[in-house]
C-alpha cells in the first residue's frame, strides 16, 4: 500500500493517544468531545488497516464499527459513519491511493528536478556533439597532412640522390634478416649547395611497416661517398617476409639543431624471391608517408580471358591506423572505372573493433580483354564512425593509374599470367580521386 495511507494511520494513532496534543505526564481529559475524537480517529485507524490487509467485512463487523465492505479483484468497497457523519468511504480511499501513486512523478516534474533532467539531457547531447565535432577536425586535419605529404612525395619519387650498397641474408634457424650496409655511393642534395667537408652522414635500418625500431651506423664525415661496412640482424618469420620492406634511411647531421634525412632507400621483400646477396638501391628524395603508416591490404587480382572475369580477392588488412580512439570499425569499398566512366561500386561487410580485419570475399566484374587497358580499380579501406558517417584510412588503386609500383607490378603479372592468381601485400596510400 502507499507510503502516504501509512503516514495517515500514523497520525490518527497519535490523535486517539493524546487527542489534545498533551504530554502523556499531564491528566487526560475526558470530555465527551475528546472522546468522539478518539473514537473516530480510531475507527478511521481500524478501517484503513483492514483495508491495507484486504480484510472481509467480517473483521470490520468484530470492531463494533457500522461498515460495509465488498472484496472483488482486490478492491474493497467501505462507507463509515459516525453519529450520522461520513467518517471514509470508497472515494476517500481511492483518491489517497491515486495521489500517492502519482507523488513521485509530480515531484520530478516540480523544481528543482526538472530543471536537472532538462540540464543533464542537454549536457548529454552537447558532449555527443563535441565528440563528432572533434573526430571530424582530426580527420580533416590528418587528412590535409596526408595530402601534403603526397603532394612532396610525388614532386621529388623521380629525383635520385645516390645508392646504397648492401648485402642481404636470411638465418632460417633464429628467423633473422641480415642487412649488411657497405657504403653510400654518389651522395646528392638535389639543388643545395653542400660543402664536403662539412658533411656527417649516417644510416637507420628500418623493417616497415614498424617506423618505431631502428638500427642505426656510425656517423661519417668529410664524403660523398662513406663506407660503413656495418651488419644489422632484424627479426623476421619468413612467412611474413612478402609484406615487409627494408627502408634504409640517409641522415645528416647537425651539431646545433636536428638532423634531417636526406634520402630512403626501399626494398621489398618476397619469400619466393628473397634476393638474397648483394644489391644496389636507389636512394630518392624523403618520403613522409613511410613516417605515418595507414595500414596494410592483402589482394589477389585473376583474369580469365575466356570468361572476360576480373576476379578481385580481398583478403585481409593489418595494422589499420584508427582516425579516433584506438579500434577502427573497417570495411573495403571497390569503384571499377573504364576510361572515365564509373562502371561499378562494391562494398565488402563491415568488421567491427579491430585494426587487423580479415575479409576474405572475392568480387568478380566482366571486362572484354580489349578494355582491360582503361581500366581504373580504386580499393578504398574506410573507417565507420560513430555517428554512422565513414571516413577513409587509405587506399590501393591498380590499372591505369596505379598507385604505387608494387601494384603495378602485380596488374602486370596478372595480364602475363592469365587465370593464375597474383597475390601481393600492399601500403595504404591517401587517395585523392574518388
């Protein structure tokens, strides 16, 4: 029953007690108005209790009270009188019940509750709204530091500022990559203008995708052309060999402020063809991407003459760069253009909290062998956020305009081999054609 109808009984009970308000030490009056009012408080006392315990009408009768109550699906029914006058019927019970049901909801409603609900409400909402705002300036902001890093790389991939010499093996019994770094050969600064003698190079041996570690040689000066003659061991299982690359990195250093690359050399690794021994690598201009890796995809690209079928096979992603927080919720999306027609959108499922998705989903477009020429294959790896938007973590394109020249390299295996499947891993680039 309602706290409200006990708060009453309460009450009464003090009244038929001490009906004038009296200390219990103080004589008790017993005048005829103080006894009616004991009385009816009494009464009222024993009919609200009957009706908190559902009792019959019979328990009433047992109290000398002149009542009439009715049970039925636990409603009761009471009219009581004293001296002709309605001490408390049925709507008198109802009404105190009814109020007492509906007290808590009006008191939220009253102030200072609804002021609070309406504030915490609005704080909710305005937090909601920072968070999107926040996650949007970041990607906008990583965004434009990606482009501009696209934009360097793509005005200096072409000039050449010297080789690295270096001799490459493999120990299959600790599962070691040894790089043996000889010599920096024919050493340039593009325009500048640098004296010999005023030179101090060194090297950083990196295995990407970790930017993070590195082996480093010792420094040497005076030369364009410095020995080092220095062997670094880096770990490696040889199954993960066809997604790494060796990227030796040129130094100069400054004795009063930081020193600054001066060029990468890059080498791919494939366990099918380690190339093993000594090699001679261009050194190009400093490549920022190299320093914020997106990620990395796995695809296997076929085509079958006969059927005019371009199987494409996403397999999966590693190390995916989170826009926000430090989980991403990926998924693939695939445009196939011909000439400058959009043909085609896919879009694979969506793996949720991880940064290493593995897809596994195999999409096939009909192309006639006379159009694989114009052929524009932009796979985009986009991140889903929060709210429901999407934005994209980076991008491999194979065609017409491939991005990189590993992925020219595959598209070109795949026309020479037909119907024989071409794997390869592949760096996350940005992109900028949609």
């Amino acid at each position: 029953m309602p706290t409200a109808l006990e708060n009453i009984l309460n009450n009464l009970d003090d009244i038929a007690n001490n009906p004038q308000g009296q200390n219990t030490d103080d004589q008790t009056d017993n005048s005829p108005a103080n006894n009616e009012q004991a009385q009816g408080a009494n009464l009222f006392t024993t009919i609200a209790s009957s009706v908190m315990s559902n009792q019959s009408s019979s328990n009433l009768a047992q109290s000398g009270l002149s009542s009439n109550s009715l049970s039925t699906d636990s409603t009761i029914n009471v009219n009581c009188t004293i001296n002709g006058t309605t001490i408390i019927n049925n709507s008198t019970l109802c009404a105190l019940e009814d109020d007492d049901d509906g007290n808590f909801f009006k008191k939220m409603w009253q102030a200072p509750w609804n002021y609070l609900i309406i504030g915490v409400i609005l704080l909710i909402v305005l937090l909601c709204f920072l968070m999107s705002a926040y996650k949007g300036y970041q990607y906008r902001k990583g965004m434009k530091k990606q482009s501009m890093y696209q934009e360097i790389a793509s005005k200096t991939k072409r000039e050449k500022l010297g080789n690295v010499d270096l001799i490459l093996d493999y120990d299959y019994t600790q599962a070691k990559l040894g790089i043996e770094i000889l010599q920096v050969r024919d050493l340039k600064f593009g325009r500048k203008q640098v004296e010999e003698k005023d030179l101090e190079v060194y090297c950083r041996v990196y295995l990407l995708p970790d930017i993070n570690k590195y082996q480093q040689t010792l420094t040497k000066s005076k030369t364009f052309s410095p020995i080092f003659n220095e062997h670094f061991y880096l770990r490696c299982v040889i199954d993960q060999l066809d997604y790494r690359q060796v990227l030796v990195r040129v130094y100069r250093h400054f004795k009063f402020v930081r020193d600054a690359p001066i060029g990468d050399a890059v080498l791919t690794l494939s366990k099918t063809d380690l190339q093993l021994g000594f090699s001679s690598i261009p050194i190009l201009s400093h490549n920022p991407n190299l320093d914020d890796p997106l990620g990395e995809m796995s695809v296997t690209l076929r085509y079958n003459a006969n059927t005019q079928k371009l199987g494409v096979t996403i397999i999966e992603c590693k190390g995916l760069k989170p826009g926000f927080g430090t989980s991403t919720d990926p998924y693939v999306k695939l445009t196939l253009r011909i000439g400058n027609k959009i043909v085609r959108k896919d879009k694979s499922q969506e793996i949720k909290r991880t940064r290493n998705p593995y897809f596994n989903e195999v999409f096939s477009y009909k192309i006639p062998p006379n159009k694989m020429g114009l052929v524009d294959l932009l796979i985009q790896v986009k991140d889903r956020d929060f709210f429901g938007s999407s934005h994209e973590i980076g991008s491999v394109r194979f065609g017409m305009e491939p991005d990189s020249e590993k992925a020219d390299r595959q598209w070109e295996k795949m026309i020479e081999n037909l119907r024989k499947p071409q794997t390869e891993w592949h760096f996350l680039m940005p992109s900028n054609k949609q």
